[in-house]
C-alpha cells in the first residue's frame, strides 16, 4: 500500500498531478480541495495517498491533509459511493461544508454534487452522520488558498476537461466554465468559480 508519496511536482492538469519521486513518475487524482493548494511545478509537495486497487487499474489519490483522505475513505463505505463520485464531493465542497450539509440534511446542496441524485443525498446523510463525528470533520475546516500561477497553454479548455472528469457531462462543464472565465488566468480559479456557482445556486 502506497501511503504518502514526496516528490517534485513535474506537470499538473486538473484533477490529475505528476509527482516525481526518485526518477518514477506518479500520477496521482486529487480533489480539487487539495488542487488549490498545491505548489507550483518544480517544487516539492507531500501527499498523503489512497491506492484504490481495480480490475483495470491501479489508481492513487492524493489529499494534501489526513482529514481529507480519512472522509474520502469514509465516503467509499457508502453505498452506491464510487472513488470517482468522493473525488467529485471533496472537490464540490470541503469537509466542513459536508458536514453542515450531511448534519442539516441539506439534500439539496449534495445533489448539485456531480453524479449525486436525490437518493444518494439522502444515502449519504443517512450513512455519513454517525462517521463524521469520528472524522472530526465538523471542525472548522481551513479554506484553500489562493493557487500558486501555473502554466497551461489554455485554462479554459483544462477546466473544462477537470469538470468533465469530475463527472459534469461535457455540456455542462462546457457552459459552468465559460459562465466565469472571464478575467480568470489559471485553470484552477475557472474551476474553483464553477464549482462554487453551482454550490451556490
């Protein structure tokens, strides 16, 4: 089990980061709650990882804190709950806003989450309640900062691939995107605007 990779960050593309670590190239998912606050690329970054292990596919993801990878892993447990769609709640909102919305039964937030219907919201109040207590979830959650520059040759065309492989279908992430481009340099605040519109609305 890989549990925390150190390494130079060699290219980043929302959701996905290239970590190097002694010469081999890792490529890790994270949520976009850690992507916010990831390094630039050339610099060195810690994170804390969870190998989820497929027929087709060894895939890692990574969480910048233990909080996060704990909840992600906590989120795997619930039913109908996939690797894909935890990916795409940490990247919605942080651990605090989860656990407001789980703790008010606030269906309505969760199912603005990609991939998350009405009866998903509801699983996931229903089985989240008693773990997040554990998780220490609820305690007040530090928001991201704002993203170090980095460089891409077309912020708006990676944001809308990130939203894509968050689980928005493409017309959507298409029209989220565009909807707050403007003024935006980075794919990564595209992102984080278009996430928090729909959180928002």
């Amino acid at each position: 089990m890989i549990g925390q990779l150190r390494g130079q960050i060699l290219a980043k593309h929302p959701p996905q980061v290239l970590i190097d670590v002694g010469g081999v190239g890792y490529e890790v998912e994270a949520p976009m709650s850690t992507f916010y606050d990831l390094p630039a690329v050339g610099e060195t970054v810690v994170l804390i990882t969870h190998l989820a292990v497929r027929e087709d596919a060894h895939v890692l993801y990574g969480f910048l804190h233990a909080r996060d990878r704990a909840l992600f892993r906590e989120l795997l447990k619930v039913t109908g709950v996939g690797a894909k769609m935890a990916l795409a709640i940490l990247s919605g909102m942080d651990a605090e806003r989860f656990a407001l919305c789980v703790e008010q039964e606030d269906l309505t937030a969760l199912s603005r989450l990609p991939g998350i219907g009405k009866k998903t919201a509801q699983r996931l109040v229903m089985e989240m309640k008693d773990r997040l207590a554990g998780l220490g979830a609820g305690a007040k959650a530090v928001l991201p900062a704002r993203p170090a520059g980095t460089a891409a040759d077309d912020p708006l065309a990676d944001a809308i691939s990130a939203l894509t492989a968050l689980g928005y279908k493409p017309a959507d992430a298409n029209r989220m995107a565009r909807a707050v481009a403007d003024g935006a340099e980075t794919s990564e605040e595209i992102i984080r605007a278009a996430l928090r519109s729909v959180s928002a609305g």
